[in-house]
C-alpha cells in the first residue's frame, strides 16, 4: 500500500481568502444597492408618482374650461403657461388658478380681462379674503353688475376688500354670498360704495353675513317697490315716487336719512315704511343707530383705490408667503415634470390593461399555471439567498 500525501495548505488559505472578498464585495454591493433604492428609486418613484396626480389635477381642470366653458384647445394651451407664471408670483396652486380661471371665463370675462380678474383673485387668496373660486366668483358678479359703470376687476377687488376690511365678516362666506344682493342694488340704481358701507355697517352690529345681506336687499326691495301704505308716507318726504326712485339712485344713505328725520318721534310710522322686519332691521342698523360709522365707511369705500395691491405686497414680504410660494414652484416643477412623464406612464398604463385582458382572456387551467409559475419565480429570490 502505497499513501500520497498532498499539500493543500496554500490551496485552501487562497480559497478561504477569495472567499472573505467575494463576500465583502457582495456585501458591498449589497449596501450601494439598498441605498440607490432608498435614495434614489424610492424618491424619485414617489416624485414621478406625485409629479403625475400634479399635472393629472392641473390638465383636468384647464380641460374643463375647454369642454364646459368653449375655449379652444390652442387657447387653453397659451392659458396654461401663464397660470403657472401666475402661480409662481402669488404663491398659490396652479389648480385653484384653473380653477378660479373656469369661474371667471363661464361668466363671460376671457382673453385679457379674464387674466387680469384673475389676478386680482389670486392677490386677494393670497391676502386671505376666502378662497380662489369664491372670489373669483364676487370680482365677475360685481363686474357684471356694474358693467355700465365700467367697473374693472382691479376696482372690484378694492371694493370686496375694503367691505371685508370694514365689516365683521367671514371672509369666504360674504365672498360667497355678496352676489345675491348685487342685482337688486345695480337694478336700482344704487353704487356698490354705498351698497358695500351699508353692508359693513350693520355687520358691525350683527356679525351675520347671511343677515346681513338678507336685510340690506329687503331694505332696498321695499323702498323701490314700496306698498300704497308705505307709498303714502313716503309721498308726503318726497313729493312722488319717481323723486323717491332719483334720491335713491343718488344717494342711497341719504334717502334714509330723510325718512329718518322726516319721521323722527313717529316710531309707528318709521316701522310702516320699511314694510318688513328684515328691512327695519337693516335701516335701524345701518343710518338709525350708526349713521357716523356709515358715513366713516362710506369714506373708506370712496378711497378704496389700491387697496388689493398695498395688500398683496406687504402680504409678499411675510416669510409664510415665501413659504408658501416655495411649495407654489415646486408643484409648478412637479405639473412640468409630470407632463413630461404622463405621455409614458399612460401607455405602460395602457400595457398592463392589455396584459390583464389577456390575463383574463385565457382559460382558468391556463391562469392556474402562470399564478403557481409567477409563485415559483417569486420564491427563488428568497431560496438564493
């Protein structure tokens, strides 16, 4: 017998070595690809993902002014670009500038004088005088009103704004609200100065915008249509209805005034006039027991020139502003980039609804066997390791 001795010492510490690197270089390998995951296709999936609802959100709402509104395709194309101009210099979301852009175009106010009333909105979002849309909605009601007078929505915004700063209003709730009496004052003649401080005026006292708004349109209803009772007491201040009707185009406050005086000490008669307690409310709130305050806000309505712009800059030096016009520009990128990624994101979308139907399409032993084939595949990963 005859026993060869090998020696492998050499051999085997090479192996052992080769091994420990290949192991450190797995681990190696390992860790920058937790990483990229972690840092970069984690983050950039969620972006891509966020990028997309972003631009989805924003293309849905400038499409509507397309279908619903009927501006054209090119148009609402040219819109888009200064929307999020727009956006990036009032700090506020491209959407709710579609948006609020949807109201001002459906009232009729488009091309240059819908971006303008759009702008005023915006400023006045940013100044915190209630939502995109609600204000939107109170510049075009008011300009529509006083489209004789050739109200413009940078004067429609002073006045909305000194309103609000006079009055004690919720802000979103009189923006909400101010259109239903805006018809019957521009009907009768009456300016929305006057309109406005006989508002604030009696908030003042009530703190109710719905009230308040209620009672000043029955105020004026009744002394524009006023009953034969109410008529003939009227007749003896002012000699006729048709003088009634011209001294209340004139000077609305002043009107009241009169009566007020023409009737002082006859409560039984000062009560008839009115004709409703709504209106009585409204007149005693406004001229019977603040008739100074009226005539301060009335001052302050007359010198409303400017007000949304002094507003809107000293808003824009705030750092919350600059907060919040930061998070504007990166949704701004994030609308971009997901117009960018949406073209692909829809047809891998439109893949996989044509992987499903085909799913669907084969028969139930077919699907058994590619579910238990996707199970083996996804089991190997883990047995490998």
């Amino acid at each position: 017998s005859v026993y060869l001795n090998l020696n492998s010492k050499a051999f085997t510490t090479g192996l052992r070595k080769m091994q420990r690197r290949l192991k450190r270089f797995g681990s190696t390998m390992s860790n920058i690809g937790s990483q990229m995951t972690n840092n970069i296709t984690i983050p950039m999936a969620l972006a891509g993902s966020g990028a997309i609802k972003l631009a989805s959100d924003f293309n849905a709402s400038m499409t509507k002014i397309e279908t619903l509104v009927g501006t054209s395709a090119k148009e609402v194309e040219g819109l888009k670009d200064k929307i999020l101009d727009l956006a990036g210099e009032t700090a506020q979301a491209p959407k709710d500038l579609a948006d609020g852009l949807f109201f001002i175009q459906s009232a009729g106010f488009k091309g240059k004088e819908g971006l303008e009333a759009l702008e005023v909105s915006a400023k006045g979002a940013a100044m915190g005088m209630g939502e995109m849309t609600d204000i939107a909605n109170a510049v075009t009601s008011l300009m529509t009103a006083y489209a004789k007078e050739n109200m413009s929505a940078a004067q429609a915004g002073d006045l909305l704004h000194e309103t609000l700063k006079q009055g004690k209003f919720e802000a979103s709730e009189f923006m909400d609200k101010i259109g239903q009496v805006l018809p019957t004052a521009a009907a009768f003649g009456i300016s929305f100065e006057q309109l406005g401080a006989s508002i604030a005026t009696m908030s003042k006292l009530s703190g109710d915008e719905a009230g308040t708004l209620t009672a000043v349109n029955a105020l004026m209803m009744k002394l524009n249509a006023p009953s034969e009772q109410q008529l003939k007491i009227l007749n003896d201040l002012f000699g006729s209805y048709e003088n009634l009707s011209a001294s209340l185009k004139t000077d609305f406050m002043s009107t009241l005034e009169k009566i007020f005086t023409g009737l002082e000490g006859n409560d039984l008669a000062l009560t008839k006039v009115f004709g409703s307690s709504k209106a009585v409310k409204a007149a005693f709130a406004t001229l019977g027991l603040q008739s100074e305050t009226y005539t301060e806000v009335l001052d302050g309505m007359n010198k409303s020139l400017g007000n949304v712009d002094k507003g809107f800059k000293r808003v824009s030096e705030e750092s919350s502003f600059k907060f919040n016009k930061a998070l504007s520009d990166l949704k701004i990128v994030g609308i971009e980039l997901g117009s960018l990624i949406l073209p692909l994101a829809t047809k891998m979308a439109q893949k996989l609804t044509d992987i499903a139907n085909a799913f669907s399409g084969l028969s139930t032993s077919a699907q058994k066997n590619m579910i238990k084939t996707a199970a083996a595949i996804g089991l190997l990963a883990p047995a490998l390791s």
